[in-house]
C-alpha cells in the first residue's frame, strides 16, 4: 500500500507548495478536488469546503491541470484521482471530469452518487444511479479512467454494501468504490473485513480520516426527542476507526493501492499534518 493525499484537507497550500510538503513527507500521490471557489469565499480564511486554495477549478480545467502536471513532475509525485463533486449526477459535468483527470494522468475520478434526504424514496434514486452509471461507465472506457463511488453519509452508498449494490452489474475494470471508513463513523458502519470481502475487484481506492460522536450542544437541539449525539472530525489516530484492524483488513484481502489522506481534524496546520499522517501510516505498515 502506498500513501496519497486529498488535497481538500490541505486548504490554504497552492498546488506548488502541497507538491513539495507531500514529497517532504514521503507521500506518493495527489488526488485533487475539482471544484472552484465561490466569489463570496475569496475574502474568507482557507476553508476545506469554500475557499480550498488547492483546487483546480471546472471553469479553468485546461489551464489548471497543467500547473498540476508540472507540480506532480518536479516533485516526483504521481497525480492518482481527480475529485469532482457530482451528487446532482449531471452527466455534462461527469464528462468534462473525465477529460481533465485523464489531461492530468489520472485512475480514477470520483463519480456521483445521489443524496438520500427523505424527500425521494431509495428505489426512485437507485434507478437513477444506475441510469448515470450506465454512461459512466462509457465515460471510463471512452477516456480510460477508472470511476469510483465513495461510501459516504448521507447518500444512497453509506455503507460497503450499499455501495456494491449499485456497482455490482457494472465492470470493475471500469467502476468501483472508494472506501472510507471514517464516513461510515456518521453512517454505514459495517464489519471492516467482511465490507472489504463483499467488494472484493470493486475496491479502487480508500481515504483514511477519523472521526468520533459527541453530545450535541444545548443550543444545537432544536427539539424534544431528537438524537442527543452528532459525529465530529477527529485525528486520525484519536477516533472511532481502529486504522491498524483496517490496514490488517486491507491486506488480507490483497489491497495494494493508494491509502488516501483526508484529516478535516484541524489538530495541526496542514503540513504537520501531512507529516504526522505520513508517519502514523508507515507504523501501521510496519504492524501488518
């Protein structure tokens, strides 16, 4: 297993300076998040979700994926994914990610996944998954770029489970799931090794990050008979996922790819935190 990072945990390093952080950690790959900033965001402080210096914009893709080219070569890095977010599954812009992260020399693209809020029963958005996916999977062959949908909360794929529901009739040559686990904390949890066994040729990619659940504040209960609780980011280390059972869970099944990181803890300033998630994942190596 090799060590990649997402590089919307990184919000205010430029691409350039992300390049020569992750090489000084010993980081090997890049995944980049395609989504630009708001206007509104720019005058903000750097942000995961809003002003993330660290993105290639959708509307500059061409001339952006070529700094990220140079970044990746000069710092002997290699750029693994592009991270688009796609949950409106419009397949104009499912496209237009494809190009750029086959430009940049990239896997694996994040497609999307439709969002599970109550409004809209799971069999009307499943169909709809499937219906997108069915043209993502003539993106990835047409570009030969791998797609990957992410087990994530609050979505029709929380779960390992659910995420293979909707891949199974699909070529894992062409789509998988990326796992992350620290996601499946706020929903989806499921025995590690068994998710890892039901995915089997299904698993692309995995993120590492953490999380834990906590009360809520008083002042965030907003009525009698609500849940009490709330999941929140955390060190990697520190939360609820027991990374060295996942790693062992990952190599028992063969895993061999990138583990990517994405701590949203805000515990240390962005290249500490590299370096410090850089050298928990070598000890976790280290005990397999």
């Amino acid at each position: 297993m090799k060590l990649s990072v997402f590089t919307v945990s990184v919000p205010d390093l430029t691409p350039r300076e992300l390049g020569a952080a992750a090489s000084a950690a010993g980081i090997e790959g890049i995944e980049w998040r395609f989504k630009g900033i708001p206007d509104d965001a720019l005058e903000e402080s750097p942000s995961f979700w809003r002003h993330n210096r660290c993105s290639i914009n959708p509307g500059r893709w061409e001339e952006e994926t070529s700094e990220c080219i140079d970044v990746a070569s000069t710092y002997h890095l290699k750029s693994i994914a592009l991270v688009p977010y796609l949950n409106d599954l419009d397949l104009q812009a499912t496209e237009q990610a494809f190009q750029a992260a086959s430009r940049l020399g990239a896997s694996l693209v994040r497609v999307g996944v439709p969002s599970y809020d109550r409004t809209t029963s799971y069999g009307d958005l499943y169909s709809s998954a499937t219906r997108y996916l069915s043209q993502v999977q003539e993106y990835a062959q047409q570009y030969h770029v791998k797609a990957m949908i992410e087990t994530h909360h609050v979505t029709i794929a929380p779960s390992a489970s659910l995420a293979h529901r909707l891949v199974e009739s699909f070529d894992p040559t062409h789509i998988g799931v990326l796992y992350d686990p620290g996601n499946m904390v706020h929903e989806g949890f499921e025995n590690y090794r068994m998710g890892l066994e039901l995915l089997g040729p299904y698993l692309a990619h995995v993120h590492i990050k953490n999380a834990v659940w906590t009360p809520k504040k008083q002042s965030d209960l907003i009525r009698p008979g609500e849940a009490n609780w709330e999941g929140v980011w955390t060190q990697i280390d520190k939360g609820i996922v027991p990374w060295l059972e996942v790693m062992r869970d990952l190599h028992s099944v063969g895993y061999e790819g990138y583990v990517g990181i994405e701590d949203f803890s805000g515990t240390y300033d962005s290249i500490e935190m590299l370096e410090q998630a850089a050298n928990l994942f070598r000890d976790l190596k280290d005990q397999l």
